[in-house]
C-alpha cells in the first residue's frame, strides 16, 4: 500500500462509520473474529510457528473476556495481540527483504513516510468522551511506535533483516491499535481524569526499583528485572511526551512488575482476602467526580488473576497480588496527589487575584 492509500485509509479509520450503532462488547468480538481471521490465512513459515501459539491463546483469553464481561481487559488484550500477529503478517507480505538489506532499506525509508504523518495526526486528535483508560492504553501504543521504528534498522543490521521487518511490522501494529481504540464506543466518561506529569512518581519507582537490585534476586530474576526496567523507560519517555495517560497505564504495568518480583505467593487465605480488597477498589473506581476507568481495568485483571489463582491456572499468585497490593493503590495515590496539587493551585490563584490590585 502507498503513502497515499496508507493516509487515505486513516482517515476512513479514525472516523466513526457502522462502529457507532455497535455496542462496545460487538466491537470486540467482531475484532477478534477479523485478527483470527488474519492468524488462519498466515503461510506456515519459521517465524509464524514461533508467534502462532502466542496469538491463537492471546485472542482465546480475550474472547473469554468479553464473554465474562472484563472489556477493558479485552481492549488491553487487543493491544497487545496486534505486536506479533501484525509484525507476522507484515513480515511475510515484504519476503524480499527478508534476506536483503538494500531491500529492508528501501522499505524502512517508505514506512517512515507512511508512519510519521499518522504519529502527528494522532498525537493531535481529541479523543472526545472516550473514557480514560482506552486514551491511556491507546498513547501508551502510540509512543512505542517510533522507538519501534527506529530500533528495526539497528535490529535488522546486527541479526538479519527478517527482524527488522519484525519490528517495523509492530511499530505498525502499534499504530493500527490506536487507531481502533478511537472508534470504540463506551458510554461517555461522567468526569475528566486529572492527567498531569508522573515524574515524581516515576523517579520514586526508579529508587525503589534500584533498592530491589540486589543479589540474589538481581541474579536469579534478572531477565524480569531488563523487563521491569522497559516499563520504566517508556513511562519515562510517554510522561516527557506529555501524553499523560499512556504515561500512568505503563507506570501502573511498571509498579504491577516490580510486585511481582518482590512480592510473595500468597496462600488460598491471602486470596481471599486480596479478592475482597479487589471489590472495595472496585467500589472506589465506581464513585462518581473522576474518570476512574483506568482503576477500573486493573480492578477486573485482578479479578481475572485471582479467579485464575485459585483454579490453579496461574500458581503462583503473584500477579493478582502485585495488581491489587501494588497497582491499585499506586493509581489512587497518583490521583489523590493530582488532586491535592489542583485544589493548592486554585488556592494560590485566588489569592493571587485578591491581592494584586493592592500590591
């Protein structure tokens, strides 16, 4: 497709069309259809064998969702899916620059033309009544774009060029889920969420993050801690970006890892009790005054964690622990201290505007 098809077809993407007489649970699901639909026609390559497996469970836990009622999980899933099953399909759409740098070359160079107008148009969009947490996994997409981009190249040259179309198939992945996101459609959000700069919380994981890196764990887990140090690094980069919300879901997926890692096991009784605590969070998120979608999702993966746990689908545990101890209330003391910092700010204004004349 050319520059000019790739443009024209943003544009009839982003606008709202049939979506908008769907119901958001319809939305999914016909997603998931088309994404399997894509997975079955994928010729059965090396590098199709290796991502296979990965997406047809991905889009069987997503269907589950949204049979369960979890959609922002779902919303999430997708985002996720769209890295190595787009990255597969585009792989395979360009084999002749597989084995061809010159020819992985002259294809980067062209999807740079494709990609960087659809980064600005995004970054410049509104998103309208969308809720919060779609807007937040949607930028936290939208900034990895670029960085995929740019590390194709390098990839491509130090192992060979197949990867570096990898990488340039998920930096269009990226691209692809959050033009999906705009044209979801939830009921109106009741309140803007307070997005603002997450540069304290972020150096303050940073420490905590740095106290945790100590043998035997950084020995023992040190590939989970590469990973935890990623997370930080986009939050880092999405918050100096200033798109704020996808900065607070990947802090929150960086507070959620480092849990993870520190975190212990917990027993059928700490299961309980962390399910219990899942529904106090989950009444919190539902009090009316601020968009508390973003709780909301992690409320429901910690449902997802816990009920899983205690089938014995995921036997450690960790991740419903890490998302209820950790995430959750990581995200409302992020709020509250947004919060605290507007209403000084107000204060400070009105007396401001007081005295002024008399000064």
């Amino acid at each position: 497709m050319g520059a000019r098809s790739w443009l024209c077809a943003i544009f009839l993407l982003s606008l709202p069309a049939v979506a908008a007489t769907q119901s958001v649970e319809k939305q999914l699901a016909d997603e998931v259809q088309r994404l399997r639909k894509q997975a079955a026609a994928q010729p059965d390559g090396d590098l199709w064998k290796q991502v296979k497996p990965g997406v047809e469970a991905g889009l069987d836990r997503i269907e589950k969702d949204v049979a369960a009622g979890r959609l922002l999980v779902a919303v999430r899933g997708l985002g996720n899916i769209r890295f190595n099953l787009l990255a597969a399909v585009y792989s395979a759409e360009h084999a002749a620059a597989q084995n061809d740098m010159a020819e992985f070359e002259r294809e980067w160079r062209r999807m740079d033309g494709e990609l960087l107008p659809a980064e600005r148009r995004q970054r410049q969009m509104a998103w309208g009544s969308s809720p919060a947490v779609v807007r937040a996994l949607a930028e936290a997409s939208l900034g990895t774009t670029r960085p995929l981009y740019e590390a194709s190249r390098e990839y491509a040259a130090a192992t060979q060029p197949l990867f570096g179309l990898f990488y340039l198939g998920q930096a269009k992945g990226a691209l692809d889920f959050t033009l999906f996101a705009r044209r979801l459609k939830f009921p109106e959000a009741r309140a803007q969420f307070p997005a603002r700069s997450l540069a304290v919380e972020i150096d303050r994981l940073e420490q905590q993050v740095e106290k945790a890196y100590q043998p035997p764990l950084s020995i023992e887990r040190h590939p989970q801690f590469i990973g935890l140090n990623a997370w930080v690094k986009r939050a880092v980069e999405l918050d100096q970006g200033k798109l704020y919300h996808g900065a607070m879901v990947t802090y929150l997926e960086a507070v959620r890892s480092l849990g993870e890692l520190t975190g212990a096991a917990p027993t059928a009784e700490d299961l309980t009790r962390l399910k219990e605590s899942a529904a106090e969070f989950e009444k919190r998120a539902s009090l009316p005054g601020v968009d508390h979608s973003l709780a909301r999702l992690y409320v429901e993966l910690a449902q997802r964690e816990i009920e899983r746990a205690q089938a014995g689908e995921a036997p450690s545990g960790l991740s419903a622990r890490a998302l209820v101890e950790n995430s959750l209330p990581a995200y409302f003391a992020a709020v509250e201290r947004a919060g605290s910092a507007t209403t000084t700010a107000k204060a400070e204004l009105t007396v401001t505007l007081v005295r002024w004349p008399f000064t």
